[in-house]
C-alpha cells in the first residue's frame, strides 16, 4: 500500500495473490488491506489537504506534470505490467498508458487556467462572484479493466482542483497502480495521494462510510454503484458514478459493409468484449443484413486469440472464470430462447489454461432475453435486423442503460435523428469508442452520475461558493419591520 508517502504491506496480515488472467499463474501479492488502512489513508489525505487545498495552481500543475513524466519514462515497464495483471493485448494497453499520461498534463493545464466568474449584482454597491473549492478528500474506487486510464481520470482532475485522494484499486488489479506510487507519485507532498489494496466491502466501504472522506469517485457495476450510494446517502456525500452499459449500435444501408464490419468488431471486442462502452446490441438495417451478418462472421473468426504480451494476439483472455461463466449463461440462455450461433460461444479447446472464450455471434435475438439487456461485458456480438430508422431508435432506447451509442451511416438527417432521440451520454458516428480530453464522458439513465474528463470532468471535483458581498452595507428597506 502506499499511505502517506510510504510504501508498506500495510497492516494487513493477509495477502491478496494476482492472477495473469492468460495464464493463471500468480505474478503478485499486495495486502488483503482492512478498514485500518483505510482509516489511515483517510487520516493522511486529511492532513495534507489544508497544504494542497492552498497550494498555488501553477505548482500543481507541475507537480501533475511530473506525474505524467514519470509515467512516460516508464511507460514500456508499465505496459507489460498491466498486459500481465489485466490481460489485453500490447497495443491496447499502450494507448491505456497514452491516454493516462497525457490526462494528468490536460487537467494539470486546465487546473491552473481555471477560472470562478463574475455575476451581475443585485445593487451597484455589491459584489458577486462564484469560487470553485476543492470538496477535501476523495476516495477513487477503480475498476479492473481499465486500471489506470480510469484511476487517472479521477485522480487528475481531483488533484489538479486541489483535492487529496485515496485510490482503491480492483482487488484484481492492483500491481500497475502501485507500481505508479514509486514512479508518478513519490514526488508529491505525503498524503496527498494513497493507495489501500483489498476488496471493496474490507477497504471500500470505510472509505464510503467516513465522515472525513467527502467524495466518492466511483467507476465499476451498477450493484457496487447503488450500494455506495446507500452507504454515502446518511452524510449526503458528493457521489460521482460510472456504472454499466448495454451500448447499441445502429447500422444505417448505405455503409460501405467491409468498414462497418470492421468498426463493430472493434467495439464489441475490444478488451475482450469489457469496456463499459462495448458495443452490447446490434441493429442493421434489414437490406443489409444477411450479407453484413455473413461478412461479420468471416472478419471475426479470422481474429487471433492469445496471451496479450504475444504480438498476434488480437484478443485476451477474459479476467477470471466467473465473469465467463456469467457470459455463458447468457449465450446458453438466448440459444434456448431460440438465438442461433453463427460463430464462437465456447471456451476454445487448444487452450488448457487461461480465462478465454471465442468471440461470439448470435442471430434471431430478441429483446426478452437477458443478452439484449442485461451488460454482458464478453465477446458477444448480438445482431438484429430493423426494418426503419424509428424502429432502430426505440429498440436503441430499451434498455435500462444510457452510457454510449453508436451510429453507422453517412445519411446526416438519420444523424440529427440520432443524437436528438437517442438517450446516452456519448453518440459516435462512424467511429465508436473514441474518446476525446475536452469532451465529457459518463451516463444517462441506470449508467451513472456526473461526467469525466473536460471542463465538466473538473466541475466534478470542485464545489462552488457564491459569495455576495454589499461593500456600503447600508440598513435595507426590505428588513424588518414590514
Ligand atoms: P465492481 O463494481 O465489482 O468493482 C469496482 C470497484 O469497486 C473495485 O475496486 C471493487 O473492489 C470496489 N468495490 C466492490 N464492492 C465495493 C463496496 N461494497 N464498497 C466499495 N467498493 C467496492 O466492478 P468491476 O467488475 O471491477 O468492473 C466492471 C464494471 O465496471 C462493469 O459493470 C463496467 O460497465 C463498469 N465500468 C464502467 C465504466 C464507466 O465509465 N461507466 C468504465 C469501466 C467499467
């Protein structure tokens, strides 16, 4: 753990072991940590606030600077790291490390150019103005697929608006983010970023449930979600959530099918099917879809599966047995419900170790089953046939999630039909999964409150004050007596 600038194994007594989901050799231990070290961390990110809180924003900016430099001077290291512990291939793994470094420089320089403002006032002889102040301590609960591109999400805009944090890394994935105590953080004041390793009820909840702990950053499940907010409700604590998703993609007939073929196997696979955002449903336009279905299923079976740090791999395995377990009940319960399997649906037989499963698809799907709700976070890629655009919009926006969407077509009036009617917190057009530093990412509907990255992904971190001030402070008509 790192607490308080130490790097220590904490006071737990336990180890925690993790798993190389290819391999399923264990590449490492850190502490099974408990509500003591939690309480420890919140104790050091109080101590230190008052001094970051303060700090001017120039310097913080090149303290966060500085983070971003020692992530890229290590980049390589950190790359084979996180391909162990998490799974996915190399190259995916290289733009996780890209995106998080270049993160902490984007919010180091929006931090130090941010700016309160200035209102009208109600009288000449008054003041108005809005400050942005940092809430105090924030807790960033992590999930595992994206350890350090979502930590660094988190982590960068809440120091860079004067916060200090506890990050709670996944129990599954915590080597990377501890690894970044030694090379991205060492350099910061003590306190001003820990670290608690363990599972979410053990070091999770005493950081929801601590009065000195006034955020809580959260990104994993909609169950986790709503049981932080149960915990956070009795003291009203600033809860900012990133929860699941069941993302549609709508395939418009006048694409050229080779590229759209193509862009849908990258979003619903991509880290094996488990981003928040993966493509999850599938809608195409019936003109094209025996001919778009056939291409898919030859472009998808030419993929290589295989240990991420292997060069040809194209997909990882999954991260444990019980997320692929979970995805195979979903497929057997749509086959029994009457889907067909066009390709994959099994755990492959030339692997005898390692978490993997074939990249699936499914036909003759409806929504009543669970693979056309429920987040399925595997390589499933369920298709169905639309008849017209009206259609393909109602079928996009029934689903209890609202994070992404994705829309595949050159035709602008079904893209202004799109982005006005279709109910999630990003539309892609033609390129799903994209993300963007100045653009705001997060959910509607069950997938979650507030946004990340952007301005917005700043505001998140900050509360505001307005202060009035009457500098004459003359006796008011509108005071007593009426
Ligand atoms: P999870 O909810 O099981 O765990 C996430 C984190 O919460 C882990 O660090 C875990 O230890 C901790 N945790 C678990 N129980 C807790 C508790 N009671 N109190 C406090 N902390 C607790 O999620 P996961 O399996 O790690 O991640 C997958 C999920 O994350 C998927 O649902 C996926 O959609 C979601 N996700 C969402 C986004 C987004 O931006 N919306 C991004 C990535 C992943």
């Amino acid at each position: 753990m790192f607490i308080n600038s130490n790097l220590s194994s904490g006071k737990a007594s336990k180890m925690l072991e993790v798993i190389n989901p290819a391999t399923e050799e264990i590449i490492g231990e850190v502490p099974q940590g408990g509500e003591k070290d939690s309480l420890a961390a919140v104790d050091a990110a109080k101590q230190a606030l008052s001094g970051w809180k303060k700090m001017p924003a120039s310097e913080r900016a090149a303290y966060l600077h500085q983070a971003a430099a020692g992530m890229r001077e290590h980049h390589d290291e950190l790359v084979r790291l996180l391909t162990m512990e998490e799974g996915k291939p190399i190259p995916e793994n290289e733009e996780e490390l890209w995106w998080s470094e270049e993160t902490f420089d984007y919010y180091a320089e929006l931090g130090r150019h941010d700016r309160g403002q200035v209102i009208p006032p109600g009288d000449p002889a008054q003041f108005n103005f809005v400050m942005k102040e940092p809430w105090g301590v924030v807790a960033c609960i992590v999930p595992w697929n994206y350890p350090i591109l979502l930590m660094a999400w988190k982590v960068a805009p809440a120091l860079a608006a004067g916060n200090t944090v506890i990050i709670k890394p996944s129990e599954l994935t915590p080597l990377t983010t501890l690894r970044l105590a030694e090379v991205a953080f060492s350099h910061l004041p003590a306190g001003v970023v820990n670290i608690v390793t363990g599972y979410g009820p053990d070091v999770g909840e005493p950081l929801v449930s601590h009065p000195d702990v006034d955020m809580v950053a959260f990104t994993g499940s909609l169950a986790t979600g709503q049981r932080i907010a149960s915990l956070a409700a009795p003291q009203m604590k600033k809860l900012h959530l990133e929860l699941g998703g069941k993302d549609p993609m709508v395939i418009a007939p006048d694409v050229n099918i080779a590229t759209a073929v193509s862009g849908l196997a990258y979003s619903a696979l991509l880290n094996t099917g488990q981003v928040c955002t993966s493509t999850e449903r599938v809608y195409i336009h019936e003109s094209i879809y025996p001919k778009f279905t056939e291409e898919l299923a030859d472009f998808v079976s030419k993929l290589r599966l295989g240990n991420g740090l292997d060069e040809r791999t194209d997909i990882g395995p999954m991260i444990r047995g019980k997320f692929r377990d979970k995805v195979r009940s979903q497929i057997d319960d749509a086959l029994q419900s009457g889907a067909k399997l066009v390709l994959g649906g099994k755990i492959p037989p030339d692997f005898d170790r390692g978490y993997f499963l074939q990249p699936t698809v499914l036909v003759d799907v409806d929504h009543a089953m669970r693979v056309m709700q429920e987040e399925t976070f595997g390589p499933v890629i369920p298709l169905m046939p639309y008849r017209d655009f009206d259609e393909a919009i109602q079928l996009a926006n029934d689903c209890q999630y609202g994070l992404g969407a994705t829309l595949m077509t050159h035709d602008a009036k079904l893209v202004k039909r799109f982005f006005e009617n279709v109910q999630a917190g990003t539309i892609w057009i033609n390129d799903p999964l994209t993300d963007n530093f100045a653009g705001p990412f997060g959910g509607m509907k069950m997938s979650g409150l507030g946004r990340e990255l952007g301005q917005e992904g700043f505001d998140e971190f900050c509360q505001v004050k307005h202060v009035h001030w009457d500098m004459e402070g003359h006796l008011k008509e509108y005071w007593y007596p009426y």
